[in-house]
C-alpha cells in the first residue's frame, strides 16, 4: 500500500503536512521513565488486545511491531518518514508501534509517555488529523484507564503535555522567507502565542530543505479545539506572507529566479555525488520552480517533491537499494537514485 504521502501529491504549496500527537497514560502503572520491564510488556499486551481485539473493527487496519525484532536500520527510517520519534529509538525498555498500512496513524507504546497517538494527513488539514487520532484514543480509554485528573486533565511525564496532552504540528516549506532572513522575526513573534517552530524531525533538529516544523507548546489551560484554531490562525499567516514573498521575488528578479532554479535541476539531473544535505537544498528549490510555474514535467503532471525527500533520506535510501553503505556510498547512491527518478521537464 502507498503511504500517506506517496496516495496524492499535496496541493499547498506551503503546508506539507498536518499532525495531530496524543500524549496518554495508563493510570495503574509509573511513567516509561520509571517502568518495570515486565509493566512495559503489560502496558504493550493490553493496547494489542484493545486495538487488534478479534471483537475489533480495527484489527485489519494496524499492524503490531515490536521494536525490539527490527533493525535498526528500519527504525530509522520510520524516524525519518516521521513514523515515530528520535526519543521512541533511544527507549531502553520493551517497546512497541501499532501502525496503519499508510503510516497515516500509529499508536507509539512506551515512548516518554505509555501511549503516543499520531494521526499524519496531506496538506493543511488539521482537523481531519485530529478527528482521526480521537477516534483511537476514544477507543484505548474505553478498555483502559487513562491518569486523568478532573482540574487539569491528562497526566503526562513532561509538564509541558499536562491538560490536553494535544501537540498539534504543521510541516511547512517556506524557502522565500528563509532565505531572505525574514522567518527569524516570526519566530521571534509567534513565541508570545505559545507557538514554536523545529527543525524537520522536531526538537533538536535541525532544518533541512527550508522545511521546518510549527507547532504548540502548551497544552495547560486551553481546550483541543483552541489549539487547533490558534495553531492554524498563526500558520495561515505564516503561509500568506510566504506566498507573497515568493511572488515580489519572482516579479523582481524573475531571471535570477529562474536561473536558481535550472541549475538545481541541472545539478540533480547530473550529479553523481550528493549529500542529503545538499540534496535537501536544491530538491527545494526545484519544488518552489515547480510551484511557481517554472519548471514543467513532460507530463505535464504535479511531482511530489517531499517524496523525494523522503527516499533520499540514510536509512530510507539504504532500504531502498536493500544494502548498508558507508557515508561515501550513500552519496553516490542518492545521486544516481535522482538521476534515474527525477521526472524530465520540458
């Protein structure tokens, strides 16, 4: 089956994706931080009976894995295709991921809290993200007993996630006010609406592509569909001014424009070694050139440009080729993968 961002190429042109996390935990056992290996194995065998239950109308839709039988190279890749987090790698007690077909929705047991709920869409599509998390965490609180305290929701291990326990995130490509040094005064601003903004995989990462995560901080005090509105009020802005940006540019200096992107084009038709990094950059550019009407496929077809960035990643692209490389190879490797792959324009 497609994943999630290989089923439609996305029609917004700055919003990649939307993704709704649930912060939950099971009230008759201590926080992963504090976990007994045998609690965490409790913790893992009672979501698997609640979501694959054969009284379950989910049981076809979710597979069971547990994290202890996969490489770990494949563990990585999820991190990179968004799966599940850095932290969910690093966990030194039994842990396990419920995960849909199309990686769309996926329920992380035992990563900083028991249950971490995550529903990704295409685009900028929040509440439909949202809609699809509750309906599994609807369905674990009616076998399970949530921590839940009636003044300030759920309990969670980090502060940051007590009341709702809701970390709402858009995934955003915004290459004109990055470039031009205007996205460092957003972010200066947008901090005061308790919003933050990380690199691609979240905190601690760093950007890559000018693609960059924006999301909520706070979760205390404020109702899931607050969040919602605040995060999408914010973003909206971001995207209007990103778009506008893009577009004085264009008028501008429409030649210069236009060069940068043709020769990122040419070095990613051409070149046999590359970096991800590197890479990153210009598939970037030649998703803005796509965007703007520069660049044309001879099909005259929208190209996903984010699923290119994905495969291109370590561990995706070694998986890909179905072999461990060392840094060099990889290089050669990714390059020849775009040289093969990247559509021809016209």
């Amino acid at each position: 089956m497609l994943k999630w961002f290989e089923k439609g190429i996305n029609s917004n042109d700055v919003v990649i994706s939307s993704r709704v996390r649930l912060a939950r935990n099971n009230s008759q056992y201590n926080f992963p931080s504090k976990l007994s290996k045998d609690d965490a194995n409790s913790i893992i065998n009672d979501a698997k009976e609640v979501v694959l239950g054969t009284n379950n109308n989910t049981k076809s839709f979710f597979n069971f894995i547990d994290m202890s039988q996969i490489p770990s190279l494949d563990k990585v890749a999820m991190m990179e295709r968004h799966v599940i987090s850095p932290n969910f790698i690093r966990m030194p007690i039994p842990t396990a991921l419920l995960l849909s077909e199309d990686e769309s929705i996926s329920i992380m047991i035992n990563e900083e809290d028991h249950f971490r709920i995550q529903s990704i869409t295409n685009g900028f599509n929040l509440d439909e993200a949202l809609v699809n998390a509750n309906r599994i965490d609807d369905l674990l609180e009616e076998r399970i007993s949530y921590a839940y305290d009636k003044k300030i929701g759920y309990l969670t291990a980090c502060p940051t996630n007590v009341g709702t326990g809701l970390r709402a995130s858009y995934m955003i490509h915004v290459p004109a006010l990055e470039t031009t040094g205007k996205l460092q005064f957003i972010l200066d601003a947008i901090g005061k609406f308790g919003i933050t903004v990380r690199g691609i995989y979240g905190e601690g990462s760093k950007a890559r592509g000018n693609v960059f995560q924006i999301s909520n901080q706070i979760t205390l005090g404020h109702t899931e569909n607050e969040i919602i509105d605040n995060l999408k009020s914010v973003t909206s802005q971001i995207v209007e001014q990103e778009r506008a940006l893009r577009k004085k540019l264009l008028n501008e200096k429409r030649l210069k424009f236009e060069d940068a992107v043709f020769r990122s084009y040419g070095t990613l038709a051409n070149a046999r070694i590359l970096s991800s990094k590197e890479a990153m950059t210009l598939l970037s550019d030649i998703k803005l050139g796509y965007e703007l009407g520069i660049l044309k496929s001879e099909a005259d077809k929208p190209i996903n440009i984010y699923g290119f960035m994905t495969s291109i990643q370590p561990a995706n692209l070694q998986k890909k080729i179905k072999k461990e490389l060392k840094l060099e190879e990889r290089d050669i490797e990714r390059a020849t993968y775009l040289r093969n792959n990247l559509p021809k324009i016209v």
